[in-house]
C-alpha cells in the first residue's frame, strides 16, 4: 500500500494532467477514465486543459454498484467476493471503460472517500486503482491500492493525483511500439 506524500493543490493537479495530456498526443493515444469515488475530477481536471479533446475520450462516473455493472461490465461476482474497493473492480472497471470507448488507455479508480463508510479491513481512505493498455487483459492491468488520510477532499485530491501520476509511469515506461 502506498500513500500520496502532500495533499496536492490544484496547479499540481493541472501539471500532472498537462503532462499526462502531452505524453498521450506524443504518442498518438486516447485516455478514458472511470471513476467512482473521484465523482467526475480525474474528467474534470484533464479536460481543464486546452485542446484536451485530441486526448481524452470520455469519462464514465460509476458511483454505485449498480452503475459499475451496467456501464462497465464490472461482473457482479467480482462486486460479491471482492468488493467495490478492490483491486479487481477497479481492474475491471478499466478494462469495461477500454471496450467500451474509442480510447487506447485507461485509467480507473475506486475507493472510501469518507467520513463515513469504511471498515476494519477497508477503512476510509482506502483507494484501488488501475492503469490498462488497449492490448491489455484485466488480469494484467497495473493495479495497487493505497491508504490516504486527510478529509473526504484531501482523499479525493490525492486520489487524482495518484491516478494522473500511474497513467505517466504507464506512458513513460512504454514504447510506441509495444502500444500497437
């Protein structure tokens, strides 16, 4: 598990996404996101950006379990045994969000914002993510999850951020060639 080291302000936000956004047009590639406790800010903070259209698809805000089913195929066993934070959900949720749009690479993220509705074994701040390639399996999508502390908006703040930031550790460690 990791954590974010700072509660991250909105320029930091807006760089990550920056430098997100010139990676994927560099490379000629499409972001699609799928959130859950973000609400919308992964969305939100890229499109903040000019000419963000030629690198982001679209956004799919997936709040309840219901949503993450219907819109992007998350199986219901998955939700049973696993949970809606874990690792597998947001694993699955990416992979809906690549079948499901015109993107080569996505990013999603589920967890506890708070205060309230975290557990012994999932407390509030508890955060899945993943990262996926188009070529990609859910199985072998890039996942981890993290322990943020802080408010309902530092959890989320720093949630946008580690998602912006694995999306550039994808990015940066992978050629043009093997994103064919």
């Amino acid at each position: 598990m990791s954590t974010y080291p700072t509660v991250p302000d909105d320029e930091t936000l807006l760089e990550l996404a920056r430098r997100t956004g010139k990676l994927l047009e560099q490379n000629g590639l499409k972001l699609v996101s799928a959130e859950s406790c973000t609400g919308g800010w992964i969305g939100q903070i890229v499109t903040a950006i000019p000419g963000s259209s030629a690198w982001y698809d679209r956004g799919f805000i997936t709040y309840s379990n219901s949503s993450k089913q219907q819109m992007l195929h998350v199986q219901p066993s998955t939700l049973t045994q696993s949970g809606a934070v874990s690792e597998q959900t947001a694993r699955e949720m990416a992979l809906g969000a690549l079948t499901l749009s015109q993107a080569q690479v996505a990013v999603s993220v589920t967890g506890i914002a708070g205060p309230a509705g975290g557990s012994a074994e999932k407390p509030v701040g508890t955060v899945c993510f993943a990262w996926m390639l188009e070529s990609a399996s859910a199985t072998s999508a890039n996942s981890k999850i993290c322990r943020f502390s802080g408010n309902r908006e530092a959890i989320r703040r720093q949630s946008v951020a580690i998602a912006l930031q694995g999306m550039l550790e994808l990015l940066e460690n992978t050629t043009p060639l093997n994103l064919a």
